[in-house]
C-alpha cells in the first residue's frame, strides 16, 4: 500500500508519495500560487499526485490514504476550512472541493498537528514504543502538534495544541492572533524578523543593517542570532526574547504532558540547530523533576517532510 501526502505552504506545495513503512517513492513541489483561491491549486496539487503515481506505475486502487496538511483553523472532519492567514483562505470548503476533483476521501489536518503525527509513526517515536510526544515548531510562526496515549489530540474544534498562542508575557508583544504577549510575538521567524527591521529602521541594529547591506527584507532569523553573538545590542534583545520564550515554552508543555519526546522543528529550529541543545538543557533544568528526567529532547527526524507524511499517516492509521 502507498500513502501520498501534501504539504500546502503559503509559497510552495509539497507532494510526497511514500510505502506505509515510511519509504519515499516520489517527491515533488510546486508552486501554491494560488491568488487567494482553493480552486487553482487543488487542480494542480491533483494533476501533480496523478502524474506521480502514474510515473511510478501506482494504480490509484493501491493509494492507501491522501493527506493534506496547512496551516490554519480548520474542521478536520468536514475539510472546511475557518481561516488560513497564510494561504489568505476564509471560510472555504477546501476538503470537499479536493475529494470531488480527486475522487477519493482525504485526510485534512492542522500542519503541525500533522507534522507531531508524521513524528510519532515515521519519525522521532518510531519503533520505540513510545505512547507520548510533544511537537513545537517555530516557523513563520509557532504551530504546536501533541500525542496523548497514542492520539492525535485535536480537541473539540480541531484547534488543539496552538501553542504559540500561550502567553509569554501578559500585555507583551502585540501577536497577529490579536493578542498580546503570546510566545509567537517573541519567537515566530516572521514576529522575530519584523521586530528586527523595526528597530534597525529607528536607527539600532547597526551590525544587522551591515550584515545585510541596508536590504532590510534579507534579515531572517540567522542573521539576527549571528548579530547577537557578535554583540549587537538590539539583535541581542530580540534573539534573547526568542530563546527564553522558546525555553518556557517548552519546559512548560513537557510539565503539562510528561511526554516520552519533545521533537523541534520548522525554519527557526533548521535555521539555528544550536537551539535544540539550549532548550534540552532548560527543560532539563525546569520542567517538573521526573517529566523532565523522562523525557528525550530531539530536532525533527523528518524535517520538511513531517506534515506531508503526517498527514497521510493520519488518513492511513489514526491513533
Ligand atoms: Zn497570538
């Protein structure tokens, strides 16, 4: 049996075709382009998955399952999809769309919700008889993913697990969910580098402002950690923030859950892989006594194929 799973990100969609024992066959991305429409790139993202598995000679009666995760609020049982700031989708009936072009049922799930998924079968839990794992990945912002006994815990609305959205600091950081001080404000890559362009456009940041020759639309977040490390005072201010906000963050979900792994992902964590070894040992310091004796520490096994997989795996073997 073969699983295919997608990955709609605000600029690319990734396809990734695979065996149920994880095996990829097919990889592929394209454009998700799609003008604030489902439609375009529903056809495409269809066109692209029957070319797959007809170069690969699958016959689509041996396709197990198809997933397909985003980022957003949406209802996974229905396919709609409430909002997706990323993809500017409001209010669409995405999943329906999908299966009626497709002709088959899919899977639709939260991306990170997915991606911890896409962890616990393939990645980071596989073959360890763990029951519990917890997922943070810092990206453009900071989704959350968590496996209870062996579930995906979705909730009621299949809004679980929006981690970024715990506050950091109470009337901190306005965050782009409306409120203030959530941990996203202060350790999303995009919060991260706005922060950044701001201070280096009232004149602070001078090492930044060098380090990307005045182009202010290149800081990302490794720039301003390398700043930091340098010295630079303001860089220093926002990286610190990020890595404190991070560190609590994570000590506190491994307090809540007591899970067997923490797996870090996504852009901030690829971008500056040092940060995995800074939160292992705050964890280790904070989170309660024996969750905190317990539990492994880990970067992403799957990388940037976690919520494509995850997805899948979740159409294929929900827990
Ligand atoms: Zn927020």
């Amino acid at each position: 049996m073969y699983l295919a799973g997608l990955d709609i990100g605000a600029t690319k969609t990734k396809i990734i075709i695979f065996t149920e024992q994880g095996k990829v066959i097919s990889r592929e991305k394209i454009l998700t382009d799609s003008f604030n429409r489902v439609e375009p790139i529903i056809e495409k993202s269809c066109a692209q998955i029957e070319r797959m598995l007809k170069d690969q000679g699958i016959r689509r009666s041996e396709l197990g399952a198809l997933g397909v995760g985003l980022a957003g609020q949406l209802d996974p049982e229905t396919g709609y999809v409430d909002n997706s700031p990323n993809l500017k989708w409001f209010g669409v009936n995405f999943g329906k769309k999908f299966e009626k072009r497709i002709k088959r049922k899919i899977r639709l799930a939260n991306d990170v919700n997915a991606a911890a998924w896409g962890e616990f079968v393939y990645g980071a839990a596989r073959g360890k008889g763990y029951r519990n794992l917890v997922a943070v990945f810092p990206g453009s912002g900071i989704g959350g993913g968590v496996v209870c006994n062996g579930c995906l815990v979705e909730g009621a609305t299949g809004t679980a697990a929006e981690v970024g959205h715990l506050i950091f600091r109470e009337n901190g950081l306005l965050c782009d969910c409306g409120h203030r001080g959530c941990h996203e404000a202060y350790a999303g890559g995009v919060p991260m580098e706005n922060r950044m362009r701001k201070l280096v456009r009232a004149g602070k940041g001078k090492l930044v402002d060098k380090m990307v020759n005045g182009d202010l639309s290149k800081i990302n977040t490794r720039t301003i950690a390398d700043a930091a490390r340098k010295g630079d005072a303001s860089a220093k201010e926002v990286w610190s923030d990020a890595v404190s906000s991070l560190n609590v963050l994570c000590a506190n979900l491994v307090s809540v859950f007591n899970p067997e792994v923490l797996v870090l992902g996504g852009g901030v964590i690829e971008g500056n892989p040092i940060l995995v070894p800074t939160i292992r040992n705050y964890v280790k310091t904070h989170a309660v006594d024996y969750s905190a004796k317990t539990v492994k520490v880990v970067k992403s096994n799957l990388g940037g194929d976690a919520v494509a997989m995850g997805a899948a795996a979740l159409g294929a073997f929900e827990g």
